[in-house]
C-alpha cells in the first residue's frame, strides 16, 4: 500500500486552473495564471471573483452584471432570517455564520451547484455577519444597500454609516488577496463535500466548519491576540523571549506550502503602515523579533510570516472588530470555495481515501458482553 | 511530484483503529478487531457506539451510564428549538438536519472536542428528524421518551407511538452495520474539519454535508427509488435491460473498495426477508438481474451488490419513509464521525494536500481591466 504522508502533505489531490500556490518561490497565481501582485492594485473583489468563477477578468457589462446580481442577492431569505433570529447572539460569530449559510440555502429537492447560486450564497454573507454583529450588540440588523459594493456594503451592514473610502480600499483588498489559495483545508473541505454529489450550500456550510480552526481562519484572530499580549514594539523582545521560554508557539508565522514570505503578507505588510501605524509599529517589531527567535531556534525551519500576521494589523486598522476576523476571512475566500466547487463538478469522482489499520488483529478477541 | 490519483483512490489519509474495510476479502472491522457479522447478532447501537468511541465494548454499568447519558441529552437546547421552528419543513431533510445541528452546536468560544459532546450530539438526531418529520406532515413535535433506547426513540420521535419490537430490531441493525465504515467521505470531510482545530460540531455539521450527496449517503434513497420503478419481481428483467439500453447507473451496485459482496449487504438481504417480504422479492431479482447485466458488460469490474441496495428495503419494512433514509443513515454514522474525530485529534496536522496546477504558465497574460 501507498505511504501514508500526514495531512497529506505533498500529496496531489486534485488538478485545478482556479489557483496555484508556488511555495518555492512565493508566488499566488489566480486563474488566467495571473500573479497576485500584479491583480491586487488593479482590481476588485468583485472582479476577482468573476476570474475564479469564470476563468477571466469581467469587461465593463460582466463587472456591470455581476455588481447588479449581487446587489439583487443581498437579503436573507425567510429561513435565514428566522434562523439569524433564532440563534444566540453570544455564540460563535462562525456558528452564526455556518447555521445561517445552512439556513438559506435550503431547498426542498437537491440541485446541482450553479454558477448563479456561487454569486447568491457569496452576495449574502455580510447580511449574515452583519446581522449577527448588529445583534450581538443589542442593536437592530441593518438592510443592505443596492449601490455598494461589497466591500462597502460589508462595512455599512456592520455600522449603518457610509464607509470612508480608505477603509473600504483596505478591506477590498483583504478580500481580494484572501479569495483563494490552492487547497487549503476549507476548500478542500468543499471539494469532498461536492464530490459526493452534494449541493453548493452543503460545501460551502463545510468549509465554513473547517475555516473556523486556530489552525487555518482561526490564525488570523490568533495573530492579533498575540500582538495585544505583547503590547507595543518595545515590549516586543521581552514577551517573545519569554513566550518562546513558556514553548509557546508564536501565532502568524509559518506555513504547509510558502518556503518563503508569503507574498499576500508582504502587500498587507506595506497597507499596514497606513491602515494602522501604532499597530504597524509594534507588528513589525515583534515579526522582527519572531523571526530571529525561530531562525536561531530552528535554522533548518522555513519561519517565514504568514498572511494572518499582517491580515490582523489591516483587518484592524480598517475597523474591523477581532471577533469577526475569522468571518471576514470566509466573506472572501467563498469566492474561492465556489470556484473550486463548480471547477470539480465538471468531472466527479467520490474523495474516499484509504487508511491504514493500526487496531488488533480482526477476528480474534472473543466479545465479551454486557447484558447477557 | 507525487502521482496524482483521483478521488485520492489507494492513497492513505490516517492511521486509524476505529474501522478498517478489508475489501479484498468483504470484511467490515470494527474498533477492538470484532467482525462486523460478529457484532451484530449480539449487540445494540447504543453498545457498538460505545465501542467506536471508547475502544472496548461497554459492561453492564457503562451501558447503563451511556443510555442514561444519552437520554439526558436527547431534548433540543434553545438555538436548535428555535431554528427547527424557523426552518421551512417543505425543504430537504438533510438540509433541515444540517442547520439544526449547527445550531445546537453553537457555543460562545471554541471548544476542543470531548466524548461527552459526541455523546450528546449523536442522542440529539432522532429529535431533530423527528420534530422535521412531524412539522413536514403538519403534525406536532413530540417529546423524546427517555426509557427507550436509541432505536426505539427514533421510531417513537417519528409516530409518537410505542414501536413494535421487531421494526425496533431491524432499524437498530441497520443502525449497528451503518455506524463506522472507514474512511468514507462525510468520516474523512470530518476528519478535514477537525484537522484545523475546529470544533466537534462543524465536524459533524460537515460530515452531515457530504452524506447528503446522492454518491454517498443518497444512494439509499436512489436504491430504494430505483425498485420503486421496477415496480415487481416479473418488471425486473424488462426494466433493467431498458434502463441499461438508456445507459442509465443501477443504484445500490458498485462500491469504491469492496470488490467482493458486502457484508453489510448480506446481512441486511437475510433480514429483508422478513422485514419486506413483498419488496425483497422484488429487489431480489432485481439483483440477479443487474449483477447479469453489469457482469456482461463489464466482466472485469467487480460489480457486487452494496449496501444501500438491500438498506433500501430493510428501512422500508421498518417503516422509516423514504425521505428520511439519508437522516437515518447519519444518525448512525455520527457514531463513527465522532470517533474519528476523538481518536484525530491527539495528534492534529492539518490536513492540507497539494494540487496540480492546469492553468496557463503564470504572469504572462496581459492584465486588462473592464472599469480603468
């Protein structure tokens, strides 16, 4: 039988034109083969979107189309909305999300993922979130605005006030760098879920399970509770040093696939200095101080910054509150999950991996019973 | 780089000792190395759950502990109550299941997963199917009996009627053969889940989304449709050779790893016997029929008969309509799903796998942009 890799590390588990992580090189390549860097001062979620989904950037009517589509697709069905009210406003903003994603999309026979319903669930997310924010303050969910984009209009169903234009630049960005990244365990998530035959809603409502661990969405949450303990940039060396002495694992640094700096790290890196200077400041004092504690500790470890590192200073400096960073991160990467989702469909073949068997012997010890 | 093997065929994703399918020689193994036909004639769900979950069959103290904790926890907390009554019960019980269960699952902050969860989880599904079952016919929920076992509850949730022994007998087989089956697809989209640090709920909420597709856990529902439209014993050969005329799929035939009959399947044809005397014939010669036919044309593939097959006419002669048939085999597995989970988790790495990159070579094409 095959070598069992842990986590599958290495191991190919699908052919995909949507997204392309060259960790060797730290290069993130959307679909068309386009470079991230290259795609991130030019253009638009909605347009990235548009290039997972579709397989090339949108002219002047697509982009007009897909703006209105989502427009149109912003509010919550009647599930969703009883469901959003049923719900605990305390809990989890990432249960609220999953339960409500479950919620709308509902249907009373299974239907086959479509590309109208990808733009659908990804339009409705920041209805949810900001729902259940809005909620979680004691205050009243706000309606959608039609002329935002969606960027904006995430930032509006959050606050009920038009959103400045930097910070809208700041989190457009975020969702543009965040929407796919080869697979990752949400989108594979998604892909087992499609490959059952499953419908669009069932994938998404599971990558949305799996983005919620510490160890993939949750990271982001993670890196800025670590940049909150450490405080300021001169307090940066003693908490690390400290920190490191405790064996406790430094949040944002590290990754399964960049050898390198993670190229998304390095944009929001230089956004950072704008969006939030003071916490600019004691982010890169305290990456500077990570990366020489980890190099001396592990010289043959590649400990490079991850995305979620410098994600938490910007998701920061744009306003948004921490406790709804790991959602903001599954507002923009649904884009992704769909793309993948509906890039699978076209050829499905069941994920059903084999294990190795590491119990006793079958057959052989004698049942030994309760109640008889 | 590696071979890239679709649907990740052959290639090992866990050690595991919970289940082990020996599809050379059509063994299905439970945890502890017991036979599943071993298992069967002497155990319940609640025993075998048990098993799965603590590695050893329970004595008559631990399963009395089990079924009093079980009963503790069959009544719906505030979130799910209310989501079930906000839910539309015209849609998919599969989808209803999947929101609810998120819902019940919701907590405030992230919980590692523990046994007593899993516990908790699986006695909740008969409540949740049920209570969508009865709004579906109009009718009121009814409240969870806490002196029947777990068979017997989930045919009392559904009628509200004392259930006869016997069809208690028949769903609790079918509960005991269904509960763990190495690594399917909904085990492994939990086992995904759970590799980020998740929580047990989105495991199993996302374990509940790649059941739902019709090449995993629908496929009883497409078994059970399939002898619907062959309608008696004397329609089998005439339908058939029609259907395989249109180059339509026989559903309940073909599995990825047995290549021998399997012993689910078998245990299951006996019992249907008795449980659907009329159906059985008929689904009897259907499946001499087909495996003639699907020998013929394939004489190299093994073609044996699965175990949705003949589940089909087991659930319907216990009287479980066939709109549910994919709840109730979630209502098995979770068993397995939450095991898989404890036992993943002492040892997390996240469960991340490579791609092979389809697209055009990278940073070549031209940027042009519809809105500049």
């Amino acid at each position: 039988m095959a070598e069992f890799s842990p986590g599958l590390e290495g191991v190919v588990a699908a052919e995909t034109a949507v997204s392309e992580v060259d960790g060797a090189n730290g290069r993130l390549i959307y679909r068309g083969g386009y470079l991230i860097e290259d795609l991130v001062p030019v253009t638009s979620y909605e347009e990235v979107a548009f290039l997972l989904w579709r397989g090339e950037l949108p002219n002047e009517k697509d982009l007009d189309g897909l703006r209105k589509q989502m427009a149109a697709a912003r509010r919550l069905n009647d599930s969703a909305r009883k469901t959003l009210a049923a719900m605990d406003p305390k809990d989890d903003p990432m249960d609220l999300l999953r339960t409500v994603v479950s919620a709308q999309g509902a249907t009373p026979s299974l239907t086959k993922p479509t590309l109208d319903e990808a733009i659908a669930l990804t339009a409705v997310f920041p209805t949810i979130i900001g729902g259940s924010y809005r909620r979680r303050l004691g205050k009243n969910p706000i309606e959608p605005r039609d002329d935002l984009g969606h960027a904006a209009n995430l930032l509006w169903m959050l606050e009920g006030k038009e959103p400045e234009a930097h910070r809208v630049h700041w989190v457009d960005t975020y969702l543009v760098l965040l929407a796919d990244h080869g697979l990752n365990a949400s989108t594979f998530a998604a892909r087992v879920v499609a490959s059952t035959g499953s419908d669009l809603a069932s994938c998404v409502v599971g990558a949305i399970a799996a983005l919620k661990g510490p160890a993939h969405g949750g990271a982001t949450l993670a890196a800025r509770n670590m940049l909150d303990k450490v405080g300021s940039a001169d307090n940066a060396e003693r908490w690390l040093t400290d920190a490191h002495a405790r064996h406790e694992r430094f949040s944002g640094f590290g990754h399964r696939v960049y050898r390198t700096y993670d190229p998304r790290a390095k944009i929001l890196r230089e956004m950072a200095k704008e969006a939030a200077p003071e916490l600019h400041r004691t982010a890169a004092r305290t990456e500077e101080v990570a990366l020489k504690i980890l190099h001396d500790a592990h010289p043959e470890r590649p400990n490079a910054t991850n995305v979620d590192f410098w994600a938490s200073v910007v998701l920061t400096g744009a306003g948004i509150p921490k406790e709804l960073f790991t959602t903001i991160f599954a507002t923009s990467r649904v884009a992704g999950w769909t793309a993948h989702v509906l890039e699978s469909i076209s050829d499905l073949r069941i994920i059903r991996p084999a294990s190795r068997w590491t119990g006793p012997e079958p057959g052989k010890k004698p049942l030994q019973l309760a109640n008889r």
